[in-house]
C-alpha cells in the first residue's frame, strides 16, 4: 500500500532535532511518510530557523503536489512573522488540511480566510510524543480521521448566560483560536472575522488580569458585535496565581453576564492533554442536553 507523504512544518519556535525524529516515527506509526524540509534548524536564538528559510519551508510544503496534510511539530512563536510574504502569493489550486494549533493560530487565520481552507486546530506533533501526550479521547479522535479521512467530536460545554441556556440547536461555523494571537491579529489583514460565527478562545500563561484586558480589547474593537456564541477552552498556566481558577471563572462569568449572545466554557481544547481537534471554518451545531450544551462536529482530512 502506497503511504501517503506527510509535509512536517515549524513556523515558530527552535526544539531539540531529537523531536522531530520522534515525531516522523509517529507519522510513520500512523501510516504516513513524513517529509521535512532540507534546512529545518539553526543557531537564530528565537526561532527553529531564520525567517527566510521558514518561509520557504512553509510555502513549498502548502504548494507540493503530492502532499495532503501539512503538520506542525510545535508552536511557541514567530508564525506570525511570515505571513506578509504568504500575502503576494495566488492560492495553490490544491487545498490541503494543516493541523496545529497555539501559535498556529495565526496561519489558521490567513488559510481560511485568505484560501478559504478548512483547517485543524488539534494538537501540534511535538505535543503527541512528549511525556504527558495526549488522552485516549483524543487520540483515538486522530486514529479514526487518519485512517478513515473523517471523525466526529461530541464536547460538552457549561453554558454561563441564560442564552447559553439553548432550547433549540445552534449551528454556525467555527473559528477560534489562542487568545493572545487573536488579539495580535487586530489591524492587520488576517484579522479574525467573527460575522455569524461561533468563536472559541484558549490559552497557556497568561495571567487572569491579562486575558480580562484582552477580552475587553475584543470587545472595544468590534469583534463580538455580530458573534453567534462564544466559547472558552482550556486556559492554563505553568505557575499559576494561588486562586487563579476562581478569578477566571469570574471574569468568564462577568464576561457572559454582559454579553448578548450565548457563552460557554470548559471546551476541552487547548494547552492540556484534552486538546480536541477541530474544524475551522467549517459548520458546528451546538446542541441542548439537560442541563449542558454539546459542540458536535464531523471533521475531515
């Protein structure tokens, strides 16, 4: 049987040659042949290599032929770095799925509203071969869309306003991301377009204080205005306030009580061993269970 190539990819920040090693046998485990670019490291202290050389990694990986899926191996930062070169380019003629997510974010932006692409937000490569890995959940989600070419996910969310409190089904595509690199799209030309939208939000170390100033940065510049719901993932820190859970439920409860439209939290998508792929820009139904709402999706790659 012919395996079908995987393009490997890191937009952002450096890690150890000996993850990327892992990660290509773990695309070889899942029946791919992992391809990666000649240069894929070097000394730039920030980045895993200098910005030219990201850039035509990147771009050769979204405009071969005879690759399907492109696969980041991890986020961190940079990736937005490179996409006022992705803005002279025409479209390829071929559509492909990348999976990644974090910093990727920002290349989820540019692809599905540039390209109109449907891409992933699910975990990073690096992400699945380190210690902690990701859940049984998640994983088996990846088998079934690797060897199948579809999946579907069924999260539950805690509704927090009474219009989160939903009588009848939802639907609406999905778009989302890192919180931080949602709020670094403003004024640029990927800015996140929210119009009739179900937006979701995640994020890694950033202090309650700053994502109450992000979400009112969000709020003052418009993008919630025409939202159809908003959707808070998994935020987590590696060394968090002593009562950092109770002040972000107040600032998501605080959040929902001011807004017009339905929100949610506790989707189990983000920085955890929970990081759950998603379709973007691609139609989700949030559906009304007793006394929880169900984020229901059919992916495919």
């Amino acid at each position: 049987m012919t395996r079908k190539i995987l393009d490997i990819i890191s937009t952002g920040s450096a890690c150890p040659p000996e993850h990327l090693k892992k990660a290509c046998a773990y695309a070889r485990s899942k029946g791919f042949l992992p391809r990666t670019a000649t240069v894929f490291f070097s000394d730039h202290p920030l980045y895993i290599c200098h910005d030219e050389q990201r850039f035509l990694n990147l771009k050769e990986a979204l405009y071969s032929e005879d690759s399907e899926v492109i696969w980041c191996l991890r986020g961190g930062s940079g990736t937005s770095r490179l996409l006022p070169n992705l803005l002279s380019l025409q479209a390829p003629k071929k559509k492909k799925n990348l999976i990644g997510f974090s910093d990727v974010t920002a290349l989820h932006f540019f692809l599905t509203q540039h390209w109109d692409w449907k891409t992933i937000h699910g975990p990073t490569l690096n992400s699945l071969i380190n210690a902690t890995g990701q859940s049984d959940s998640v994983t088996s989600t990846l088998d079934h869309l690797i060897q199948k070419g579809t999946a579907s996910v069924n999260l539950s969310l805690n509704p927090l306003n009474k219009e989160a409190r939903l009588r009848t089904a939802l639907q609406g595509h999905l778009v989302g991301g890192n919180l931080a690199l949602t709020q670094r799209s403003i004024g640029t030309p990927w800015q996140l377009e929210t119009a009739e939208r179900i937006l979701f939000f995640e994020d890694v170390n950033e202090f309650p204080y700053r994502i109450a100033e992000t979400l009112d940065h969000l709020k003052h510049v418009g993008l919630f205005k025409k939202v159809k719901a908003v959707i808070f993932g998994q935020f987590t820190n590696d060394n968090p306030e002593e009562n950092e859970e109770k002040l972000l439920d107040h600032i998501f409860s605080e959040f929902a009580e001011k807004a017009a439209f339905p929100v949610f939290s506790d989707l189990a998508v983000g920085h955890t061993s929970n990081n759950h792929p998603l379709q973007l820009n691609s139609p989700v139904t949030l559906l009304p269970k007793e006394d929880l709402v169900f984020l229901r999706q059919t992916l495919f790659l």
